[in-house]
C-alpha cells in the first residue's frame, strides 16, 4: 500500500470521526478518488477500526504527561490489593446506572488476580451525587473506602437518607466523616478529578485507565482484563 493511499484512508477515517467537517475535508483534500472508494467498499470494517485506533492514540497522547497524577490514589481510595503490580483506574459516580452496572466486573477482575490494583477517582457529574463522594473519600481516611463504595452502590441512589445509612454499615466514625466530607482536602480531591477527566477528554462514567491506555464505558470484564495484560494496556 503505497504512502498516498495509507493517507488516503487515514483521512477518510478523519470524515467518519468527524461527520460533515470530516467529509468535506476528504473531498477537498482531492484523496476522495475511486481507488479509496473501491477499497474502502471492499473492506467496509477498516475506517472503524482506523478510528479506534486514531481515538486510542489520542487518548494516549493525553494520558502521557498526567500519568503520575492518574494513578495516585487519594490515599486509601483502592480496590484489590493496595501494592498491585496490574493498576486500573476507575472514573465513577454513584448515581451512574453504568458504573452500577461495572460493579460486578470489577469484583470480579479483583477476585481473578491479586496483583490487581482499583484505583477509583470519584468523578461526581450527576446531580446529587457529590455529598457521596465527599463522604466515600472520609470512608477513606478511615481506612473503610471498600465497604461504603460498595455499600453506597447497593443502597443508591444517593440521597442524604442513603449516604448515612451507607456509612453507618461500612462502620465509619460519623462525627469524624461528616467533619472530613466538608474538608479543604476532599473538595480539593473532587476538583482535581474533574480537571483530571476533562484532559482525558472523558464525556461520562464509568471512565478507564491503564498504563497507557484510556478508555470508556461499562465495556465488561473481558475488556477490562485484557487492557491490564502486559504488553496490551
């Protein structure tokens, strides 16, 4: 394939990610022939995945210089073992229908590998969710983060009613989280994940990252799995 062609096809899926814009470039760009029509007829699956793996670049291009800062949990804001050589970042709100549907494949991505490492960024964006996650990061700081995120997702949707009753199972001091929920320290957390998300580029939740990856969606357990194998995230 020669070097035209490879930029041929590379523009026309700059037109499927970008609609009318898109198109409109591919034609003025004189690259609309009927050699990249032909082709791009007889192989129908190739601009998807051109635009999957322009997108995936893109996402990594992003993740490159805000890496360290993903991966760094709000201390004891993490799933499966603390010190896991296999990290995946979680973006999640607990009024999210999705992430509540995630639930189980990350329990289960937890439970198949011990080297596996949850660290979950509380991204409120729904309405009404934030008083939870201010609450789940004082779960946090008593060391009790596990069992009020789970907690608060089987007792959703968020409501004042919800939260209290979330912490009071996950056995949390209610005077020392309520006072910790309202800190400088927790709105700051809340405020650098949301600054976090937008430089991915992150539109909703549940949101993902690996290594070098980043991603979204309740894509399953599969999808979750394999972008933690070494040499695929």
């Amino acid at each position: 394939m020669t070097d035209n062609f490879k930029t041929s096809l590379r523009t026309a899926a700059l037109a499927l990610l970008f609609g009318f814009a898109g198109a409109a470039l591919w034609s003025y760009s004189g690259l609309g022939d009927a050699r990249t029509k032909n082709y791009l007829l007889a192989n129908p699956d190739i601009l998807p995945q051109m635009a999957e793996a322009y997108q995936s670049q893109q996402a990594k291009d992003r993740l490159a210089g805000i890496s360290a800062q993903v991966m760094t949990p709000f201390p004891g804001a993490v799933l499966g073992n603390p010190d896991g050589s296999k990290v995946l970042v979680e973006f999640t709100d607990y009024n999210c229908p999705y992430c509540a549907m995630s639930q189980a494949d990350v329990h289960r991505l937890v439970e198949s590998d011990p080297e596996v490492k949850i660290v979950v960024r509380e991204w409120s964006i729904f309405q009404g969710s934030e008083v939870a996650s201010q609450m789940a990061l004082a779960a946090a700081k008593q060391g009790k983060y596990a069992a009020f995120h789970d907690a608060m997702f089987r007792l959703g949707p968020v409501s004042p009613e919800s939260v209290e009753a979330a912490a009071r199972e996950a056995g949390l001091d209610l005077e020392r989280a309520r006072a910790d929920a309202a800190s400088d320290e927790v709105a700051q957390e809340l405020a650098r994940n949301h600054a976090l998300a937008g430089q991915l580029g992150f539109s909703g939740t549940p949101s993902w990252v690996t290594k070098d990856r980043a991603f979204e969606g309740a894509v399953g357990f599969g999808a979750l799995k394999e972008a933690l194998e070494p040499g695929d995230s």
